[in-house]
C-alpha cells in the first residue's frame, strides 16, 4: 500500500501537465487534448501500477468521459469489438487444455522424441510452446503454467536446483524456454491478447487487416530462423555442465504411460483445438466465418460436454481481467488516434528526416522501438504507447504500410526478451533462482542482437518476396 497515494497523485500530475500546462498543438481540439493527457496519465498507471491494471484502465474510461466530453456509449465501444470476446473465450478454452492434461502431454511427447541432449531439450521445450501458441493467447498460461513445471521438472532429475548447481542444467533450460517463448509468441497472430490489440491498433492506424493466416505466413521464415538459432546462442551464452539427458526421454515415458491414451476429456479438447486452428485458418478467407465465432462454437462444445464447466469459467480471473483491460485499451487507442495527435507527432518528427530513404528511417526506427522495452514492463503497454505513432511516422515518411505493420507486430513481441520484468512470464521464471539477474540480462541483450538481425535481414527479403513492399 506504501507509495499508492503518491503514484495517484503522480498520475494525475501527468494528466494536468499535459491537458493544461504543454501548450496544445496546431489543429488539435482542447478536447482532444485532454483526452491526449488522459491517455499519458493511463500509460503511466499501467507502469507506475498504483492499482490493478483493470482498475487503471476503468479510472481511464471514467476519465475520458468526464473531463474528454466522450459520450458513455462510445467509452464502452471497446467492449463490444469481437477480438476482445474472442480473446476472452479461447483463455477460457486454454484453461481445459490445461485442466485436462493435454496441453502437458503434448510437451511430454516432444521431450521423448527429441529430449535426448540439453539443446534437444531445449528444441522440445520451446515446440510445446509454439503449438499451444497456434491458439492459446496468454504467454503466461503456455510458458509459465505448462512448461515451466516441465523444465522444472527435469532439472530436478539431474539435481540441478536454484543456486549454485542451477548452472548444471537448470539455467540453460531456463533462459532457453523464456528466450524462445517471445519467439513463439512472435509466429502466431493469437498466441497473446496484446497481439489482438495489435491487430486493431494496425486496422485503426494504417487500415491493414491482419489475419491468422496472414500473421503465421509473415512470420514463418523469420521465426523459424529464430526457432533454430536462439537455442543454439543460448547453449553458448549459458552453457549447462550436462550435455547428454537420456534421464529426460525416461521420465516423459514413465509420466506418458502413467497417464495412457488420450480419452475422455482430453480427447474431446483435442477435437476442439484442432478445429480452432483449421477454422482460425479458413476464417482468414471466408468472409461470413469470423475468428470470434470460432472461437465461441469452441467454447461452446466444451460447455455442452462438460469439459468446462462454468464454475471453471468464472475462476479463469486472468480471462476476465484482459477482457475488462483489453477493452478499454482500446477505446483510449481509438480516441487517441481520433484527436489527431498521432498525425501531429509525425508531421513534427517526420520533418526530421526530410530527404533520407525509407528503409533506413525503418531500421533506424524499429531498432529505437525495441530497446525503448527496457522502460516497459508489458509488450501491451508498449503497443498502446508506440505502436500507434511508429505507424504513422513510418508511413509518413515513405515506408509501405504492409511491412511497417508487420514488422512492429513481430516486434513487439520479440523485445520481451530483454529484461527480466520484459512481460508477465519473466518474473514467475526469474523469481524461482535458477537464473541470475546479470545472465538473464546478457542473454537478454544477445538475444536481441541475434532476433533483430534475423528479423530486420531474414525478416525484410522474406516480406519483400510476399509482396509487403
């Protein structure tokens, strides 16, 4: 509770500095700009975290309303957008791939196919996480409640625990999955709520529609790239002591054959998964079959066979705070960009690089949108803070919308890898002791090398032979 009132008190410092002592720019309403101050004063509670994020965000709606003349009707707009339901209801879904078993037994499978070395094990840990990424939107629930227990697991076998025999194994798996986790939620368009917002934030600042399918086929080459060499630079940024896990392979079928075949409740959320991606996929072209509706004949089945129940439902708290949080965001990210701001800050900074070619003004840029992650903690935040006005600035300066959106999609998820606090998984991870703060951030910082390299080279020829530009 110490510190509360004054980051209160901070915010709204923000908000009347902005609103009422900058002066207000050419062609902007007095509204608008205070909308504009209500807008900081949220992005600074969202990391100044005087109270729940949720909470933040609902102070903001209040806020547009009362002193931004925003009508009730349009302040709740957000609410009513299909990605903020579909999100809802497929974390809902990931809570009975959970519950039931199967989303374990799949990172079961790939430890015994392929778990026979420590990089091996690492290859395993992180195809877990890319295939529940394909439709699980929370890197929390993938890396955190699934694969962390795993790795944890098999540490453990090889006496490798938090503190000094950590380096025996522990620390590589560790810092493995988590640099590859961002990676997997990089490849897949509903791997995140944040990736959501995304989506909405580039229909509503550069009028591009981004798909499933669209998002997956941008970034598979890059990302496959990354899938291969990140673990490869991590077994040489954090070397484990243990080379060869045949103990590991062991374990995944002694935990496979206690457990057995697929059936009953598993199946049935088999079945249901399997439908999400291939209809996630044909949604991309068929126009009358949208994601959200997918996602609720989904959730629909499982309700009806009771492999979710709707006690289960109301107790998945995470579910219902991204949706009370996801769908004010993006209210104030749409009325930020109806002030007029966003166009202001680029015909301000794009002055700057009068006469200097597109694709250097890109590079130059998105290198300058990843490390500004240091200042955040959540890939969410950061989007709603830059996402918007790195758009429109690249946009007005010549580079084609196709891979401006993209490649800050990609991005934007890709940047968590830099600190410990980089989004919601590190800290559960960083907290358990396996990892020191100095190797998380060296590996951190290397990772971004490598990722960036990957993704602005691999990345650009790639989008280029797709037509982006």
């Amino acid at each position: 509770m110490a510190g509360k009132p004054a980051r209160l008190l901070a915010l709204l410092g923000i908000y009347v500095l902005v609103a009422h002592v900058l002066p207000i720019p050419e062609g902007i309403e007095p509204q608008g700009w205070r909308i504009t101050g209500v807008f900081f004063a949220i992005i600074a509670g969202l990391m100044l975290q005087p109270l729940p994020g949720s909470q933040v965000v609902l102070l903001g709606i209040t806020a547009v309303i009362l002193v931004g003349g925003v009508p009730m009707g349009r302040a709740l707009q957000g609410y009513s957008a299909a990605s903020v339901w579909m999100v809802l209801a497929a974390m809902m879904m990931s809570r009975a791939l959970r519950e039931c078993g199967l989303a374990r037994r799949i990172a079961l499978w790939f430890v015994r196919a392929i778990g026979r070395t420590s990089l091996g094990l690492g290859y395993a840990l992180h195809l877990t996480d890319l295939t529940l990424a394909t439709g699980v939107p929370s890197i929390t629930a993938r890396s955190a409640s699934i694969v962390f227990p795993i790795a944890r697991s098999i540490s453990t076998l090889y006496e490798s625990e938090p503190g000094p025999s950590s380096r025996r194994l522990g620390t590589f798996l560790m810092t493995c999955m988590y640099q590859t986790s961002t990676i997997a939620s990089a490849m897949f368009f509903y791997s995140s709520a944040a990736n959501l917002l995304l989506g909405d934030l580039a229909r509503e600042f550069a009028g591009i529609e981004v798909t499933w399918a669209s998002w997956f086929i941008a970034g598979l080459v890059p990302g496959i790239v990354s899938s291969v060499a990140v673990p490869l630079l991590m077994l040489r940024v954090v070397p484990p002591d243990i080379r060869h896990t045949p103990a590991a392979r062991e374990f995944a079928q002694r935990e496979l054959d206690r457990v057995g075949p697929i059936r009953g409740a598993e199946a049935v959320v088999l079945g249901v998964f399997v439908f999400l991606i291939g209809f996630w996929v044909l949604s991309s072209y068929v126009d009358w079959l949208s994601p959200g509706l997918v996602a609720f004949i989904g959730l629909g089945v499982l309700f009806v066979t009771g492999t979710l129940t709707w006690e289960a439902a109301l107790g998945e708290r995470s579910a219902w705070d991204v949706f009370v949080w996801y769908g004010g965001l993006l209210t104030l990210g749409g009325l930020l960009n109806e002030t007029g701001v966003t166009v202001a800050f680029t015909g301000w900074v794009g002055g700057w690089f009068t006469g200097v070619p597109w694709i250097v003004v890109l590079v130059v840029a998105l290198v300058i949108y990843f490390y500004t992650h240091y200042f955040f903690a959540s890939t969410t935040v950061h989007a709603l803070a830059l996402y918007g006005p790195f758009v429109t600035l690249l946009v007005g300066v010549g580079a084609p919308a196709g891979i401006v959106v993209y490649s800050l999609l990609f991005l934007n998820n890709l940047q968590a890898c830099l600190t410990h606090y980089g989004t919601t998984t590190s800290p559960v991870i960083f907290i358990e002791g396996y990892v020191s703060l100095g190797d998380w951030w060296r590996a951190g910082f290397f990772a971004s090398v490598v990722n960036l390299v990957i993704w602005l080279a691999v990345g650009i020829a790639w989008w280029k032979v797709l037509g982006l530009w």
